[in-house]
C-alpha cells in the first residue's frame, strides 16, 4: 500500500485547504494518509471547527476518515493554540524533541509531504 504523511506547516488558510484537500484525494486513491500540523499551521486549530470557517467541512471529512495524525506539541504551546487542540481531541504530537518527527512516518513507510 502506497503511504503519504502531509505535513503542514504553513499557517496560510488557504494552503491548508489544499493540504486537506490532498489528503481526502490520496485517501479516496487507496493511500494510507496521515495530516501532521506543524509550525505555523498549528495557530489554525481554532478555526478547524468553527462555524462559517472553510476548514471546518474539509477537516470533518479528514477527521472522519481517521486521517488526522496529530498536531505538534511544542508549536500548539508556543503559538496558543495548546488548549483548543485539547479541546479538538486532537492528539499532541512530540517526539522530535516535542515536536512532531518525521522519521516514526519514514520509519513506518510513509512519504513526507511538506507544505
């Protein structure tokens, strides 16, 4: 089975959009898919559920379907978005130092996607 982690680490909503986007196609393709928020990007965990949000629909779907890896620990703690990811039940990602590793996804098959 072909195995892709998209992780995301520009804060642009938009980008985010499309890493989304990319993950629910590659899904429906027949990959194993993972989303890793990272960086910047994790500062958009708050609009992830918000009502009138464009992340809100694609992120369900992706959530739905079990594609959500996690969010990085030591970026949701420095960028304040700690609590709503706890909140989210997402799950804290931090075994690079806390941060979110790469090389557990390579070590398990995966290609690295950035964004």
């Amino acid at each position: 089975m072909k195995k892709v982690a998209l992780f995301a680490f520009n804060g642009e909503e938009m980008c985010f959009v499309h890493v989304l986007l990319n993950a629910l196609d590659f899904h429906a393709r027949g990959y194993e898919t993972r989303v890793v928020l990272e960086g910047a990007s994790v500062q958009l965990v708050p609009r992830l559920d918000a009502e009138g949000s464009p992340l809100k629909g694609l992120f369900a779907k992706c959530r739905d379907a079990g594609l959500i890896a996690g969010v990085c620990l030591a970026c949701a703690k420095k960028l304040g978005t700690f609590e709503a990811t706890e909140a989210l039940g997402l799950e804290l990602l931090g075994d690079m130092m806390n941060h979110a590793g790469m090389a557990p996804f390579i070590d398990q098959g995966f290609q690295v996607i950035t964004f």
